[in-house]
C-alpha cells in the first residue's frame, strides 16, 4: 500500500483542506475534507488520520508527505510525548494532541515507512493531494457565507488561547 497526503490551508489559521491517495495493486482510491477554521499542520495530521482510518486490514504502508512536522513527529517525537504523558520535552502540552492521538490509534496493526518528499516539485501523488485539498476548501466556501468563516476563525483562536498564568479556571 502506498499512500500520499497533504494538507492546505488559506491563511494559517484560516479555512483547511485535506487530502490522500491511496494505491494498491493498481487501484487508487482519493480522500478529502476541509474545516472552515483549521491550521495548515492540523490538515496534514487530518490526512494522515483519515488516510489510515479507511485501510481495512493490516497493511505494510509507504507513506509519502510534504510535511517534515508530520514525518518526525511520527518518527522522532510521538515516543517521547507518549513517555512525558503527552507533553513536550519542556513539559508543554503536545500542540495538536487530539490529532497526533488519533494518528497513534490510526497506525496501530499496520507497518509504516514515512517518506518524505518535497512539495510543489512534480509528484504526481503529491500533487494530486495538493489539489483534492485545495478543491475541499473551494468547495468548504461553497457552504459557508464569509460571516460563517470570520466567526469560525474567532472561536478557533480563542480555543487556541492559553489560560492566563496564575488562573483559578
């Protein structure tokens, strides 16, 4: 099984867009989705999640991405966050936790080999990805009114928001 993914977003944070091919034995089979308030490295995470979420057995999988967050943090950080109780070397709650659990869930059984190849330089997985994840947001725009988007970028940013230090709450 090989599988490519990306994500892309319209300002980041703004509205996101995700994608994945998947190729097995000659068949090809192509995800998307989008969000109206997301980041850019979230819909990479998304695209791996949904990716893996729709194998249905236990697979040996080449994994291709543009994203270098998402290969080292599949294969250098996720074992020390899940050591440090999903925290960060400096004892920081892991950004985008939810997704890289999910990811940690979504691999189990399988046998992956993340591989990384550069974006935007004519792979034809990768860019096909690139496009599905792009169509998704134009197609996500489609759906929302701009007052519907402004207002889902508010309340993703305020979620983003730390607590004040020193808080009782």
């Amino acid at each position: 099984m090989t599988i490519y993914s990306d994500g892309a977003c319209e300002g980041n944070p703004g509205p996101g867009g995700w994608a994945a091919v998947l190729l097995w034995c000659g068949l090809k089979k192509e995800l998307s989705g989008a969000e109206p308030a997301t980041t850019n490295n979230r819909m990479e995470l998304l695209a791996a999640v949904r990716s893996l979420e729709a194998l249905k057995e236990p697979c040996k999988v080449e994994f291709w991405t543009d994203s270098q967050y998402l290969r080292n943090g599949m294969t250098q950080w996720l074992r020390g966050w899940k050591a440090n109780g999903w925290k960060t070397r400096t004892r920081q709650p892991v950004k985008n936790g939810d997704l890289w659990r999910a990811l940690d869930a979504a691999q189990r059984g399988h046998q992956l080999q993340w591989r990384w190849v550069k974006g935007h330089a004519g792979n034809a997985g990768n860019e096909r990805c690139d496009t599905l994840a792009r169509e998704a947001i134009v197609e996500l725009r489609r759906r929302y009114r701009p007052d519907q988007l402004k207002e889902a970028l508010h309340r993703f940013k305020k979620a983003e928001e730390p607590e004040p230090a020193g808080s009782l709450f």
